[in-house]
C-alpha cells in the first residue's frame, strides 16, 4: 500500500546531521528514509509506554458511581 508523503524541513545540529549523512552512505537509505523509520520507532515505544500505562489501571482508579454522576454535565 502506497502511502502520500509531505515534504517537511526541520532543522537538527549538525552533528546529528553528520551521523544523518554517514549512516544515509553506509546503509544505502535516503535520509528521509533514516528519519521516517526513526519516527516510526518513536510512535511504536510511545504506545508501548501508553499501553504499559493503561494496564496499570485498576478499578480502584476509576470514579465510585456518585462521583461519575457528578462529573457528568447537568443538561
């Protein structure tokens, strides 16, 4: 499946930008490519860390059924 892309610009220090370039040469990847994957492990541990967030959750963290009548708005 073939996904729209959009260009950006973003600006990184030029170290970053040096190891950017060398891994580009040495792995044969654009650095578009290098920056997309990067993203892409940066969502995946961020719903990792979400997940092992959410199934900490017990029922004792959730409102007694008074306090959820209260949260709710009085239309």
């Amino acid at each position: 499946m073939k996904f729209l892309k959009e260009k950006i610009s973003v600006s990184i220090e030029s170290s970053l930008a040096k190891i950017l370039d060398e891994s580009s040469k040495s792995s044969g990847s654009s650095k578009s490519a290098l920056v997309e994957e990067a993203l892409h492990q940066w969502v995946e541990n961020r719903l990792a860390e979400d997940a092992r967030a959410t199934a900490k959750a017990t029922f004792g963290d959730l409102p007694s059924e008074n306090e959820w009548t209260e949260l709710q708005p009085k239309w």
